[in-house]
C-alpha cells in the first residue's frame, strides 16, 4: 500500500442551544406523540417561528 497525503476540513453543520431540563422533557414527549425526534421537532418549530 502507497503513502499519501490529504488535508481533511471537517465543519459541522449544527449549532448546539442550551435547553431548560424540564421543556426539552416536555418536547420529547410531543415528538415522541407526533413520531419524531425531539431535534426534528425543535427544528420545525423553530423554522416556523422564524418563517411566519
């Protein structure tokens, strides 16, 4: 096997928000009702928010 170089950028593309304990429990309980994860349901939400 042959030696190369590569240089690798890795970016992500998330952001991390601090959430109270006792919404993101209440937001695990809606996504699971609503068969979602609770980041899916948090990103709608707030896409919605920011959109109307």
């Amino acid at each position: 096997m042959e030696s190369v170089e590569a240089e690798i950028r890795l970016s992500s593309q998330k952001v991390y928000c601090a959430i109270a304990k006792d919404l993101f429990t209440q937001v695990k309980t809606q996504a699971r009702l609503q068969g979602v994860s609770s980041e899916t349901l948090i990103n709608l939400w707030l896409k919605e928010k920011v959109s109307g």
